[in-house]
C-alpha cells in the first residue's frame, strides 16, 4: 500500500511524455481494480493509441505517438475551454 505523500510524484511521472508505468501503478492513480485497468489497456494497444511491454510479471504501458497526439489534442481543448 502507497502511502499519501507518493501521489504527487506519481501523478508527475503520468505527465512526462513517453513514460512508461505498470498496470499496478495506473490502477492505484485511477482508483480501480487492476484487472479493469489491464482490460482498458490492453484495449488501447489494440487500437494502436498505447504500446506494452513485459518484464517477468509486470506490464509496462506507454502511449504511442497516436496516443500522445491526441491527449495533447483534449488537453489543449480542456485548457482552452477553461
């Protein structure tokens, strides 16, 4: 269990562009159950918008550049709305 004071810098981590993060790390930062994590996940892999990789049990997830473009795309628009 990860105590309070780790959420800022995990938070950080999910802003860099390119960084991986292992399901286990995603799911704590949504709040949800590892496995729906994985499922989206995997779903985002399959449409090309995230990359994954293994190493031994962990899976590591990234956004391809696809996936990159078009969460700059929502957060330009949020940005500008706001």
């Amino acid at each position: 269990m990860r105590r309070q004071d780790d959420e800022a810098p995990c938070r950080q981590r999910t802003k860099r562009d390119g960084e991986e993060l292992c399901v286990c790390d995603l799911a704590w930062i949504a709040g949800r159950a590892e496995n729906l994590v994985g499922h989206h996940l995997r779903q985002l892999r399959v449409a090309g918008l995230a990359r994954s990789r293994r190493d031994g049990k962990i899976v590591f997830y990234a956004l391809t550049a696809t996936g990159q473009a078009l969460v700059d795309a929502h957060l330009a628009t949020v940005e500008a709305s706001a």
